[in-house]
C-alpha cells in the first residue's frame, strides 16, 4: 500500500482489497484448514515456493489482512498476529533470545512483560538486566553484555506513564548490534510510529485502543525491515543460518530483510506454540483499527482536559499525566507525539489510600476494572485491588504508592466525566 497516504486513510483501505464480487468489508475465513486438488499444489506451500494457506495457526486470510493494515500504519514490511499482547512481546524475543542469551530492558514495562522476563524467560536460560529508562546513554550502555540480543522497552510504560527516549534507546542498542523492540501498546502508531525514532521492531497488545471496545485479547509484530541481521550472523544464526527444522530455509537469504523476522517468528514460533489470534477476533480488531484516530483525538483530549482539572482540585495531592506542563515526561511526549499521548492518567487524594477507597466507592460513570484503553471510562486503585497483598512501603517501591488512582479516560463526553469526578472527590 501507498506508505504516503495518512493514518486515518491507512486505517481504513489499507490491507483489504477485494476484487470484483468480493465482500466489501474483510470476510471472516472461520476455518481450520484449506483444500487443494492436488498433493503437489499443496507441497508447493509447505516449501514456501507458493503463496497460499494451508491451516490456521501458521496462516490465515482474515488475520493476515489485519496484519498487513497494522503493518503499513507503522510503516513496517511485515507483521503477524498473536493471540495476545504476551504473546506477542514473548514472540519477539524469543525469536532471536534463547538459552544462554541475554536481554536488557526498561526497568518501567508493563507488569506482565516484567514477569515474563524475570520468570517465565529466565527459567528457559534467558538472562535479563533492567535498566532505568531515564538513566544516562553510558549506564545504558553499561547493561550490555557479549551475549545480549536485543533491547526493549515501552513507547508509554504501562502503568508508570513514563515516556520513553526511543532515539536513546535505538542508538545503544545499534551500538552493540542489536535490534530495539519497542511496546507501542499505548501510543499506537495514531500517536507514535517508533520506527522513524530508530526502533526495529514493533509490538502492540491489540487488546487495547487498537480494539478499543473490550471485546476481544489479541496482540501484533511488525517488522521494520531495517535491522541488518546479517551484519552480525554469530549474533543471530536463526535468521543467519539453514533451519533444519523448516526445509533447510535460511530467513535472510529466502526472504531479505523485509520478511526474514516475521516468516521465522510464523513458521518456528506459530508453529510450535500455537498463540494464534482468532479470525473473529481479528474482525473486532479490525472494526476497531477504522475508527482509531478519531478515538486516540478523544481519548487524548478528554485526558488532558480531565489531568487539568484534577491539577487544579485542592482535595487532588498529584497528578501524573505527560499532556500537563510541569509533568517530568512532557517535554519527549512533546518531541515523540506531538499529536497527543494516549487517555490514561495517574494521580493520587490527600488522605492517600482511604481517600482513594472513598472516591472509588462513590464515582459512578468510571467504573473499577483492572482494563484500560476503553471506550468507556475505567478507574482502578492498585492498593486495595490487584496489589492488595503488598505494604504501603512494598507498593511505593514498586512505584506504585498506595494513593495512586489509574484513570483511564474513556470516550464520553468530558464535562460528564469531570462532574462524576467531583461529586465522588467531594464525598472524601
Ligand atoms: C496489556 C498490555 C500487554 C499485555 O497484553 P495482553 O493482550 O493483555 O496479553 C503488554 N504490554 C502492554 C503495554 C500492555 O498494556
């Protein structure tokens, strides 16, 4: 597709082009597996010669066509879906980390991608090292070691809000010859596109605004196609060298920069663990990815309109959000994403944890949930719900203190959201 045409134009046309006949909107391929005539039509799929689907987990046309529209929004080459956001971030890294190797990533990621890291990938021998994401580019370089594969971090971190330095990250990891991947997740490519900031892979839980409905988990990969991986073949001899396990096919060479990423990721990855996103599922996606932009505007000024109003309420004892002046990320939010960040806010009550249990009581258009990045408004006091089991001084380590209220603004209207919040602030 046309990579000059804009994101609202992208989000529609791009990906899905039917011909004469065809379905307008993209069809929902709800099947397993697809029929050939004959054995060697077939055979010619499973040597990669021809292009053509065969069975749902390694290809399917629904999820491809979503694929190839998140692709083109972040202006990448190649990109595949995952059943879920973990899905995707293990994919990415597992790709090119794996036993013996080692990761460094921002200390300030999404608590999930945090666990999978430090339990689920170290006990498969992958090491990994956090570095503060505000840190120096010398300690940033300090992380790296001999065996390290790749550098990741998030666009904006989940829940800490803070923004991230792509071009300070890219520049490290280019330093020691590896690629950065980075969680855009929050941003989405309405508001960020990582890749013209240096980064080489994209990841995204499309559970998120991309779906923007809270109808249905799903994640996203997309290639850039700019990381030389034969630069540095001893750093990656699965994409460098013969897979003997997928017809002797070395990534780089069959399928250039373009597609050796993704292609290794599908057929290795996809097909021995199976995260696949459903064809259903993917439709959702889809409708969601349309209306995204007009979303993102709303979602980003009611953010901003709230954060604002909640700076100047005296019961409000902080408030963190990157569209605010004085906030600590507001000027790289200024330089990343100019066009507006993304809906979620942070901000804590004087009277800490049972102001914050009051107020949450007493709100009644936000509703509690551990979602965000709904079309309707959700609110979620970490302390007394998902972080329950910890102290106030675990909690404030965690950079979690036990006032923090996580408000994600959702798509009403702003002067009903804000009155919602006075009338519940006002019962503290
Ligand atoms: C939610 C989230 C994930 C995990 O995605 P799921 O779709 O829930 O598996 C990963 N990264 C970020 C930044 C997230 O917000």
């Amino acid at each position: 597709m046309d990579q000059t045409l804009h994101t609202e134009t992208l989000c529609i046309q791009a990906g899905y082009h039917p011909g004469n006949g065809e379905p307008r909107q993209i069809p929902i391929v709800q099947s397993t597996t697809f029929k050939y005539a004959t054995s060697e039509e077939m055979g010619k799929l499973f040597d990669l010669e021809a292009d053509g689907y065969f069975y749902s987990r390694l290809a399917n046309p629904t999820c491809d066509a979503v694929a190839a529209k998140i692709a083109a929004l972040e202006g990448g080459t190649a990109a595949m879906l995952t059943g879920s956001g973990q899905a995707a971030n293990f994919y990415a890294m597992f790709n090119i980390a794996s036993c013996g190797d080692h990761i460094v990533a921002s200390s300030s990621i999404y608590g999930g991608t945090y666990n999978l890291l430090s339990v689920t990938m170290k006990r498969m021998g992958v090491e990994v090292t956090f570095v503060d994401p505000d840190c120096s580019e010398e300690a940033l370089n300090a992380a790296f070691r001999p065996n390290t594969k790749l550098l990741f971090g998030e666009t904006i971190a989940n829940p800490a809000l803070t923004v991230l330095d792509i071009e300070k990250f890219a520049h490290a990891a280019h330093a020691h010859g590896v690629p950065l991947i980075v969680d855009n997740t929050f941003a989405t490519p309405v508001n960020c596109r990582p890749f013209q900031w240096g980064a080489d892979i994209v990841t995204h839980s499309t559970t998120k605004y991309m779906d923007g409905h809270a109808s249905a988990i799903g994640g996203c990969i997309v290639d850039s196609g700019k990381f030389d991986w034969t630069a540095h073949p001893d750093k990656f001899p699965g994409l460098c060298t013969p897979d003997e396990s997928y017809h002797g096919i070395t990534y780089t060479q069959r399928f250039g920069l373009a597609g050796a990423f993704i292609t290794k990721c599908t057929a290795q990855l996809m097909r021995d663990l199976g995260s696949v996103q459903s064809p259903q599922s993917a439709y959702y996606l889809n409708l969601g990815l349309e209306s995204l932009p007009f979303r993102m505007r709303q979602h980003c000024t009611n953010a901003q309109t709230i954060a604002e109003y909640l700076q100047g309420n005296e019961k409000v004892a902080w408030v963190k959000f990157c569209g605010l002046e004085g906030d600590k990320y507001h000027a790289l939010a200024q330089k990343y994403m100019p066009g507006g960040s993304c809906g979620v806010i942070s901000f804590g009550l004087k009277g800490s944890r049972q102001a914050a249990e009051v107020f949450m009581k007493h709100l009644k258009l936000g509703s509690i949930e551990t979602h965000v990045a709904d079309s309707r408004t959700c609110c979620l006091h970490p302390a007394s719900s998902t972080h329950r089991q910890m102290s106030d001084a675990e909690l404030e380590a965690a950079g979690v203190g036990a006032d923090l209220i996580r408000l994600s603004c959702g798509l009403e209207n702003a002067q009903d959201l804000i009155a919602d919040l006075e009338q519940a602030i006002a019962q503290v």
